[in-house]
C-alpha cells in the first residue's frame, strides 16, 4: 500500500496537468448544468408540453426509466466531447412513478447517480424489489397458473404533465425472459402489458400495467402430497382381497385411515392458506379421507352380516354331557355283560331299532337281558340324541357356509360400487386439473 501512494505521488507532473483539462471540462459542464437547475421544476421550456416517461421492464433485473429533460441540453463539442455524465438523483427532477399494487417497502439497493446525455435523454437504471398485492388463484393447485399485474402511473401530475410510454415493443418485452430466475418453483410464461388512462376529477392519468404470466412447477407437491396419499389408496384397495371373516382386515383399514390423518396433519403447511374458494387438492384429500372411511364401513357390515347367523358355543357338547354322566356305570355294566356281545345299532329315518346278536352260545341268558333292559333303553335314547344333534349340527354347518358365501357376494358387490366410485371422482379431478393447467 505504501508503495503505492509512493507511485501516486511520484506520477510525472505532465501527466497530471494532461488529465487536468478533462476534469476541469467535467466539472465545468456539471456547474454549467446545474447552476441555475432547480429540481422541483418539471424540466419543460414549454410548460404545456408533457414531459414523456419511457418504461422498460426486465422481470427480476432492472427496472429503466428513461425521460428528457430539456434544462439538461448542452453541446459536446464545447465540453471537451462529453457525451454523457453522471448526475445525483437528488439535484435533478425525477417523475413521481410509482407501483399500483406496491405494499410494502424491498430491499432494493439505493442507487444515487443517474445517466444523462447531451441531448438531455436521462437514463435512471433502477434496480427494485417489489412486493405488492397479487390475487392468487389457487383453485388448481398446485397446477396453477397466476397472473400479477404491476401498474406504473404517475402519483400527481397528469396526462397533461407526464405521459407514459413503452422504451422496447410490447412483443419484446413479453417474450424477454433471459434475465429470470428459471430455477425456482415458478416459470415464467410471459410479461403482457397495455397502455391505459384513468379519469379521476376531469383529469387523465397515464397507466401502463405489466401482467406477469407466471406457472408453477407441480413436481415438489406431486411428490410429497399427491403420490403417498395415491399410494394409501392403493393400498386400501387391495385390503378388500383380505378374508372379511379375518379379524385382521378391519385392523389393517383403521391403521391406514389412522396413518392417512398423521401424513394430513404433518403437510398441513405445505398447503396454500385461502378461506374464498377451496383448492381441488384439498378436495382430494377431503374425499380421499372420506372413501378411507367408506372403505372401513363397508368392512364393518360386512363382518356384521358374517356373525349375524352364529349361535352362542355351548359350553359342553352332547357327547360331553354323555361321557360325564354315563361314563362309569356303562362302562362297568358293559364291561361285565357285553364283553362277548357285538351290537350294532341302526336307527332308520322312522325311529325303529335292529340287533344283529352273535351266536347263541355266545348270549346273555334272557333273564340277564330283562334286567339289562332299561340301561339299555335308555342308552339307545341317548345314542338317538347323539346322532340327531349330529344332523343339526351338520345342517347348521352347510347353512353356515351357504351365509358366508352370500357374505363374499355381497362384499364383492360393495367393493365394485367402491371401486365405481372411486374411478369415477379420479376422472372428474384429473379432467378439472387438466382443463386448468391447459387453460
């Protein structure tokens, strides 16, 4: 650093009286310019001609105003051939633009020098950071298309005073979109713009208003939304081809229905806020979280109808009953009288009785038979019960399954209205969201 103040300081002495006369021609245009100049003046020599404002628009660059003024006129050949200098913002006039739909204050960079050239042309490259109102249409979120507008008028002078006019054609100005940030959630279509007049107090006001045509990219809210709740339909579906008679397929909805409101709480936030219109996303979750309920109810009657035809389990069977009360004593009895007699017991649809005895060798003499008669008798009427219960429980049984399979019919025919259902509100989103997009 010293060595370079050294070198400053040692600079030959022609060489600063060479650099001199341009300094001296700068600042002499400067005074020139500015000495009489006062800059609450509207810089016209004819004061009932309108000063002409020239609006260009580069979407997140910068904004040029460009005017004439006529105080700021000099000849360049008197000036050493300077063609253009830089003034300060504050000690010339400047038009009172402002943005409509400005609310609130950017963090733009302040810019205090301006261009002006000999023939008065002044150059006010201005680089702003808006923030103003834009009425969002979130109907087709997050497939939706937004148009803001930005109006530029003067806040005081009119028609009359300051008129607007575009610096570039309307055509190039739509389709320039070298400058914009084409890497965030927003594309830019195009940047529309007319020119108009505004009546207020029988005076004109000029207006030239910028529609910022703008489309967002639905990839983010097509991954984190739309494709897990798609996913919990899915497999929602497919736990109808779980058995209805399992106590696992109403377990398994009411975990998805469960997991399905957790998944909406968590992406709460990523939702627009708007309480006009309700967006078709919110829609879909709405009616998704409708059919998950559905889908479950659907289940629940199901399983209603499937133990609907069950009788209460008796505690004990007949059999049960028979080997707990005749055990001992029949075994006793049979054990000592029977053991050399083979019976068999046919019992016909008309309630009759056959013996086919052995040999008579082998018999019970008949006084033996007269006092085995009762016991028998009343083992006979235990077997008749036996075997008729066993018929009952065989029909009970074949009605049984004749009930669950009309069940699985019935929830087979739920299922297909579900799926009906369920395709047609699909088709009817996925048409509104097109017509949307492509509108």
């Amino acid at each position: 650093m010293i060595d370079l103040l050294l070198d400053f300081h040692s600079a030959p002495l022609a060489e600063q009286v060479a650099d001199k006369p341009k300094r001296s021609a700068l600042n002499q245009l400067t005074r020139t310019l500015l000495r009489k100049y006062d800059c609450g003046v509207r810089p016209v020599q004819n004061w009932t001609r309108p000063t002409l404002i020239h609006i260009d628009l580069i979407l997140q660059s910068v904004l040029d105003v460009i005017w004439t003024d006529e105080f700021l006129v000099w000849d360049p050949e008197e000036f050493d051939g300077i063609t253009e200098i830089s003034l300060s913002s504050d000690a010339i006039w400047v038009p009172d633009l402002i943005i409509s739909e400005f609310v609130d204050v950017g963090e733009s960079p302040a810019i205090p020098y301006l261009y002006v050239n000999s023939s008065g042309m002044v150059k006010n490259n201005k680089p702003i950071q808006v923030v103003s109102a834009c009425d969002l249409e979130l109907y087709a979120f997050p497939f939706d298309k937004q148009n803001c507008t930005l109006t530029f008028r003067s806040w005081l002078h009119s028609v009359n005073e300051v008129n607007l006019t575009l610096w570039r054609s309307a055509e190039e100005i739509a389709n320039d979109q070298k400058s914009f940030m084409d890497d965030g959630e927003w594309e830019l279509l195009s940047v529309p713009s007319r020119y108009w007049h505004l009546r207020l107090d029988d005076r004109d006001y000029a207006h030239i208003q910028f529609n910022v045509l703008i489309r967002r990219r639905p990839l983010l809210y097509v991954v984190s939304l739309l494709i897990p709740s798609i996913f919990l339909m899915v497999v929602d579906i497919i736990s109808f081809y779980l058995p209805p008679n399992s106590g696992t397929r109403i377990t398994f909805k009411t975990s998805i229905l469960l997991g399905y409101t957790v998944f909406r709480v968590n992406l709460m936030n990523e939702m627009p806020a708007t309480t006009i219109r309700t967006p078709l996303i919110g829609v879909f979750f709405a009616v998704c979280m409708a059919l998950l309920v559905l889908n479950l109810s659907i289940s629940i009657f199901v399983v209603k109808l499937l133990h609907h035809n069950e009788k209460e389990v008796k505690e004990m069977s007949v059999s049960a009953c028979l080997l707990d009360k005749y055990g001992s004593s029949s075994q006793t009895f049979l054990e000592s009288n029977f053991t050399s007699v083979k019976t068999l017991v046919d019992v016909d649809q008309c309630g009759g009785y056959e013996f086919d005895l052995a040999p008579e060798e082998d018999l019970l003499s008949l006084s033996e038979l007269q006092e085995s008669a009762p016991q028998l008798e009343r083992l006979l009427q235990e077997v008749v019960a036996l075997r008729l219960y066993l018929q009952e429980g065989e029909s009970d049984d074949s009605a049984q399954a004749d009930w669950v399979a009309l069940c699985c019919k019935v929830d087979i025919l739920l299922f297909r209205v579900y799926l009906l259902i369920l395709v047609v509100y699909a088709s009817t989103l996925l048409l509104l969201w097109a017509s949307w997009s492509s509108a």
